[in-house]
C-alpha cells in the first residue's frame, strides 16, 4: 500500500542543509497499522509528510497504493484527496466552522451534491460518535471530541490510508485511549491502512508494527 | 457554495474590527462612486422631459478651424439650424429653441429671476413636459408670435404663492405682457434641452441674429430620429451639407458641426484640443474610467493589506484544506469569494447611503429641481463596480494564501 525505496529528505535553508531523512526504506501492505517512534526532530514527522504527499523527497521513490507518485502538484492533491486521510496533534479544526461544516471539507473537492456531502459527514461523525455534536463549533468541544471530529474528517472521503502525527500528542491518557480505541476500530473494521507517529510506548505497542528512526535512519 | 459562503459571513463576523475597517472603506468608496453613477445617469440617460432622447440627436455646436490652429466654436445661430438641420430628410421630427438665459419677470410691479428659453411648436412634441396645467406651446402660436407662456410648477409658486391656478393669469417679461397657457413640473438642469423655468414662442422674443446668416448664436436643434437605426443615416447626410459650408471669415478654412447624443456632446465639450477629433467620446469615457479606478485604487490597497494579513491567522485552515486535496483554483476561489462577500456587503450600504446623499442634494441644491434619483440600472451598476473592486482587491491576497506550502502552513504560517 505504502512503500519508500531509498528516500533521503534534506531541508536547504540559507545556511545550513539538514538531513532530515537518509536512505529510508519501508514497505506497508494494505491493512496494516504501524506507529512511527523515536526521540524528537529525527525525522518522523519529515517521514509523514513525504508519506502524505505535503512534501516532495530529495531522492528516492515513493509509491502509494502501487502507483509512483512524482507527478503534478494537481494530480498529488487529488491523490490526497481520495487516498488519504490526515490526523493531527492540534486538530487543526476550522474555528469559524462548525463540526459538520468542518467534517464536510475533504468533501468540497469533490464532485458531489450538497446533500451528499451532509449524509456522508452525518456518517462519519457517527461512526466517532459525535452525531449529537455536529451543529456546535470546535471551540465549544473537548480536546478528545476535537480530536474525534478530526478523525470524522479524516474518513469522511473513505480513505484507504489514515496518517496521523501524534494524535494524543495534546489529550490526556483517557482521552488518547478514546482515540486509540476508534483507530483500531477503523482499522478492524475498514482495512484502512494506519501509520501513526507517536511518543507513548503503551499505543504503540498495541500497533501491528513499529518502526523506530534515530537521526533520520531507520533503526527498527 | 453554501459552505463557503456561511463560512465567508463567519469570518466577517468573527473579525469585528478587521470587518468594520474594510467595511467602512468599500461602502465610502463606493457611495462616492454611486453618487457620480448616479449623477451621470440622470444626465445621460433619457429622462422626462428627455424620454425619447434615446433617439434624439443634439444640434448644439457649430465649430470653425483654420490653418495653424485657429479655431471657433460656440452655440449654433437660428439660421444655421433652420437651414442644415430643420430640413434633413427622414428626421421625425425636428426642434429649433433658444439656449437658456436668465430674464426677469415682473408680476404686480414685483420682481421675480428665471430661467427662459424661446421655443417652436416642434419641442413640444419632441420633449413630454408634465403638464400639471393648460396646454403646450404650438406651431401656431410661433408663427403669429402669440403672446403665450408656460411656466413651472416652482415658479408659479414663485409668481403667485401657493396653489394658485396660473392658467389666464398675465405676466411681464421683458417689457411685455405675456398670459399664462400652461404649467408644467419642474426639470432638473442636469436636462440640456429641457430646462428652464419659462417658455415662450421664438418669435415674440428671439434675441438679436434671429434673421442674420451667422453660422454661430444662442439656439439649440434637436432631431428626433424615428428609430436610433436612422442615426448613421442623419449623420451622413449632415456631414455632407456641412462640408459644403464656405466659411465667411477668411481666417477659417472649415465649418465644423455633429449631431451628438447627450454624452458624446458632453464628450465634445470636456476635453481640450479638437472638438470633432473621432476619439474624442473614448478620451472621455476613458478619464473617468480611469478615475474610478485611481480613486478606488487606495480601499481596494487597504483591503489588500488585510487580506494579506489574513493569511497568518488562516494558515492553518489553508494548510488543512491543501491536506486534504483543495487545488489551488479552489483556494482561490474560496477567498475571492470572501472578498466579494465583504465588497457587496459594503456595495449595498454605499447604495442606501447614496440615495441619502442624492435625496440631501435634491433638497439642498435648488438648480437639481429634485431630479437625482437612484434606480435599478444605478444598482447595476454599483453591483459591476462591486464585483469588480471585489475581484481585483481579493485575488492577489487569495494567490499568496493558495501559494503557502502545506506543511509550513500547518505548522503555522511561513509566507
Ligand atoms: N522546514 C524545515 N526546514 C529546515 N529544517 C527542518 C524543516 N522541517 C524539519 N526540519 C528539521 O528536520 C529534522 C526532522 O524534523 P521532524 O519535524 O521530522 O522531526 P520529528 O521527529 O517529527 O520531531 P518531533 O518529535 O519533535 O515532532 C529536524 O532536525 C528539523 O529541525
Ligand atoms: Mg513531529
């Protein structure tokens, strides 16, 4: 479903060049759910957005459900739009609009009717069980229920594969169950394919895998 | 759509001082240009008494050129008008009268100022006068110099006070004494051909050069064509009698003079230079197109600057929208529409306050006679001014916000 062939990433500032990423290799079959671990700036979340398609390796080859993406920055976001989901630490909810508007976006750029959208949003903030909430805005939730609403948006579009960089980076540990808990949900039950990025040992052992990076190498 | 427009309002509500600033901007802007739309408008658009001036054209100029410059131009004189214009052939109809002038009418030994044109019987028929008393002035009433005017409403106020029936009353202008046959509306003196506050038969009190050959005096024509299709056709055959004209000053090798349209008149008459240049109707449309656009060239900068300003506190919803799949053109889209929203928001509150501003100087200035008024076209066009300003002062920010990389967008805003 994912797989990374020989992928370096350096970031070229003014002064200095980082390498952010060296010779990283790494193959997801579909259904999987892995986590990402290792200590802070060795390059995960660098990894993730490469996986994402926000951001472009410096050399290597990236395929994401069998196909070699080094196209056009259109094509990428519609690649991004139908094949994958993203999940933040902060949420990064619309405050100016409500839950259901915000779950509806992915949506937007897509061809569909408007009712449409509403149906298929109405189902995903079902499915995290927030169905009561979808006419508050996020500023009037919790920080797990933000983050619930995140998860909405992230499936609204049916996504093969969900991305997320440390979704319990900013909730309390029954809160990051919570969240835990629907991700495994979605991924029993819907195949999607997980990669997840996290500090916490305790989520991360309850993945199928983990892959450990140290200085943009891969360790494990 | 829905979605970008409720989140379009949100924003705007949201940013309460940001809303307000822009807000006040555009709906100033805006008023100022409604308030000259407007002016315009009541000018060059046909308007009672001017209804049918969609197919009139305007006798109003007689210009003479020499060699090295020289050139003279001034009103046309009766003869010229009665000669070359009175007698083109396929005119509906066509209307000789004097240019306003200022005479003092005497009622019961008192003093009253007004404004008086000399007409022929053809005007009347020409322009559609409210008559809120009597009758026109008529053909016959020229031809044996009958002593007969019709007055305005307002100075029959002015004569005889109140609501007083003016029709059979007596009046002295210049000396002699003239009976009241009609009373009509008050016109605005935005109407070239039709203001005035009181009208007579030319041939009672035509002003000196009435018989004389002159080329130049104080009269006005206008042809009524009988559709507007006819215009080429009247024109040609104008141009062809005047340019058979001799001049008599030997100081002038051409006579020059058109039948204009109330615009390409005011055209003629704006620029310096030469008056019969064929440019000249797009010289002037051109300078205040252009000065719309100097003059709202400083808001639309404002809005600009806080459009760019924007883009901080909205990086993370563009880095949001560009992860999951927007193309640019649907960013772009997104935030011009905001704009829009924003400058037809402002559109409508410059539009009511111009219909104050126009009602403040139809009271206040006396000359305007109560003529400057708002319509559906002045809307139109105030929504084109909007939609324009809207467009053009949203989409330089609404490409720098597309523009943003997502990751550094998400992370919070690198430009
Ligand atoms: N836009 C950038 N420009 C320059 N250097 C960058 C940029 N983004 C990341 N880096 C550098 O690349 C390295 C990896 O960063 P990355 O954000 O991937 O780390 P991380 O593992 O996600 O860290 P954390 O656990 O703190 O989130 C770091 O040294 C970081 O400073
Ligand atoms: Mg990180």
């Amino acid at each position: 479903m994912i797989k990374l062939e020989n992928i370096d990433k350096v970031y070229r500032t003014a002064r200095v060049e980082t390498l952010a990423l060296h010779n990283i290799n790494l193959d997801v079959p579909s259904g999987e759910f892995v986590s990402v671990m290792g200590p802070s700036g060795c390059g995960k979340s660098t990894l993730l957005n490469l996986i994402g398609l926000l951001d472009r390796p410096t050399a290597g080859t990236l395929a994401i459900d069998g196909q070699n993406v080094e196209t056009s920055e259109r094509k990428l976001a519609r690649v991004r739009n139908e094949k994958l989901g993203f999940v933040f630490q902060t949420f990064h909810l619309v405050p100016d609009l409500k839950v259901i508007d915000n779950v509806e976006i992915p949506l937007l750029y897509r061809k569909m009717s408007g009712a449409q959208r509403r149906k298929l949003a109405a189902a995903a903030l079902d499915r995290v069980g927030l169905s009561s909430r979808m006419q508050h805005f996020p500023t009037q939730l919790s920080g797990g229920q933000q983050q619930r609403v995140a998860i909405a948006r992230a499936i609204v579009g049916k996504p093969r594969i969900l991305l997320a960089d440390e979704p319990t980076g900013n909730l309390d540990s029954a809160m990051g169950d919570e969240i835990m808990d629907i991700l495994h949900e979605l991924n029993r039950e819907e195949k999607t394919t997980i990669v997840m990025v996290t500090h916490d040992d305790r989520f991360a052992r309850r993945t199928d895998r983990i892959v450990r990076l140290f200085d943009g190498r891969r360790v494990a | 759509m829905r979605n970008y427009l409720t989140l379009a309002l949100k924003v705007l509500t949201r940013r309460k001082f940001f809303t307000f600033i822009s807000l006040f901007g555009v709906s100033v802007t805006l008023l100022v240009l409604m308030v000259f739309t407007a002016i315009a408008d009541n000018v060059f658009s046909p308007r009672a008494p001017e209804s049918r001036f969609d197919r009139v054209l305007c006798a109003y100029a007689v210009g003479w050129y020499g060699d090295g410059g020289t050139s003279h131009s001034g009103w046309p004189s009766y003869a010229f008008l009665d000669k070359y214009v009175r007698t083109l052939p396929g005119a509906e109809k066509v209307a000789v009268f004097t240019t306003p002038e200022g005479t003092a009418i005497y009622k019961d030994g008192r003093r009253t100022d007004a404004i008086l044109r000399t007409t022929d019987g053809e005007y009347w028929r020409i322009l559609d006068f409210r008559f809120l008393e009597g009758r026109a002035l008529t053909n016959a009433d020229d031809t044996q110099g009958a002593y007969v005017a019709v007055i305005t409403d307002k100075l029959r106020e002015q004569l005889f006070g109140g609501k007083v029936k003016a029709e059979g009353q007596t009046i002295s202008i210049d000396g002699r004494p003239f009976r009241v046959v009609g009373v009509v509306k008050r016109v605005p003196a935005m109407r070239l051909a039709g203001y005035a506050d009181v009208w007579v038969p030319l041939r009672t009190l035509a002003p000196s050069g009435f018989e004389t050959e002159m080329l130049n005096g104080h009269y006005q024509g206008i042809v009524l064509a009988k559709s507007r299709a006819d215009f080429p056709r009247l024109r040609r055959e104008f141009a062809t009698r005047i340019a058979a004209i001799k001049p008599i000053d030997p100081r002038f090798t051409t006579v020059k003079s058109s039948l204009d349209t109330t615009f390409q008149f005011f055209a003629r008459m704006f620029a310096p230079g030469n008056q019969y240049d064929p440019n000249r109707v797009l010289f002037t449309a051109s300078f205040f197109s252009i000065l719309a656009l100097l003059f709202m060239a400083l808001p639309a900068l404002n809005l600009v600057i806080i459009g760019l300003s924007r883009i901080l506190e909205r990086s993370s919803e563009i880095g949001v929208r560009k992860a999951f799949g927007a193309p640019r053109g649907a960013l772009i889209r997104q935030f011009v529409l905001e704009n829009l929203v924003l400058t037809f928001l402002g559109a409508l509150i410059g539009f009511v306050l111009s219909g104050i501003v126009l009602a403040i100087l139809n009271g206040t200035v006396p000359i305007v006679n109560g003529g400057l008024d708002l319509n559906v076209r002045i809307f139109f066009y105030a929504m084109l001014i909007a939609a324009f300003f809207g467009v053009v002062s949203g989409l330089y920010p609404a490409w720098r916000m597309s523009r943003l990389h997502p990751v550094a967008a998400l992370r919070g805003g690198v430009l």
